[in-house]
C-alpha cells in the first residue's frame, strides 16, 4: 500500500490519457458494452475508447472517433460525466492514465463486430461486472443512475495489472 504523499506525488505525474464512452439506453434499461478482442484487456467487457490521439481536436473527439471504430455507430448526444485516475502502485515508472468517462443516450448507425470489440446490450441488472475491470462496479451505477446524474472523479489504486487495491470516488 502506498503512504498518502506517495500517492499524491504519483497523481502529479504527467498522465497518459484515455476515454471511456457508455451508450445507455434508459427507456430499456440496458447499456452496451463491448468484449475486448485483442490487446490490453482482452476478455473483458468494457465501455468503447482507448488512447487521446496528438490528431484529435479535443478529449470528446477522441470519444466519438473510438467508438465509431470499435462498434460502427456515432453518439449524438455524448456528454463527459466523470473522470478516473488509474494507478499501478507496484510500477512506479509507469504514468498514471486519466481516463475521461462519456454517456450518449443517443446514437446512430447499427452497432456491429469489429477486430477490437464485440459489441452487446446488457440490461442494468445483468451487467457482467464478473467479466469486466474490477473498479467498473464501483462508478458504472454513477453513470447509469438518472436520479444520482452528476459528475464524478475517482483515483483507483492497481497491481499486477489486474489486481485491484483501493480506490477513492467523489
């Protein structure tokens, strides 16, 4: 476990950034996620995004362009709901990534297969969180709770890749 001064100067790093978007679908209850195929975190079901490219304009462009390429559809309506700070406390060589969480409710296109993702709608009460990223469980139900829609931040702790330590949500 790292000492709190630890843990701040980590969150001062430079950090790699990410983003996370969530299509819901309220008027159903149901969410779609994407099972990652290939590269880090294959195997586990997850929101679409990745990597803030030099060539994007701005954060939610960078959203957009992700999840156009893993599930073939565009968001119409997508909105920055939350922000998440990762952190491997057992590599401290390793930036943290600041990963900036989006909710569309509105979409076009069909969803479809790509080589990154499978894409599929899971109703709220069956979201697959055995299959996914054990900090998801945490902040999905911020995202996908109409009466609690504020923005949030949160810094989860990490080691070994995969093994979750701790976190801190507001």
């Amino acid at each position: 476990m790292l000492r709190e001064e630890d843990k701040e100067t980590r969150k001062k790093k430079k950090k790699k950034v990410f983003t996370l978007l969530l299509v819901v679908d309220d008027e159903n209850e149901r969410v779609l996620l994407g099972e990652k195929k290939t590269g880090f975190g294959k195997g586990f079901w997850n929101g679409f995004g990745g990597k803030v490219e030099e060539s994007d304009p701005t954060v939610l462009a960078a959203a957009l362009r992700e999840l156009e390429e893993e599930a073939c559809i565009q968001a119409l309506d997508a909105k920055e709901v939350g922000r998440i700070t990762f952190i491997w406390i057992d590599e401290p060589e390793k930036p943290p990534w600041l990963v900036h969480i989006f909710r569309a409710d509105t979409y076009s296109g069909q969803e479809r297969e790509t080589e990154e993702m499978r894409p599929q709608w899971f109703p709220f009460d069956a979201i697959p969180f055995q299959q996914m990223w054990a900090d998801d469980q945490h902040w999905y139900p911020l995202v996908l709770n109409r009466q609690k829609r504020k923005n949030f931040e949160g810094t989860f702790n990490f080691k070994e890749v995969t093994t979750f330590v701790d976190f801190e949500l507001k």
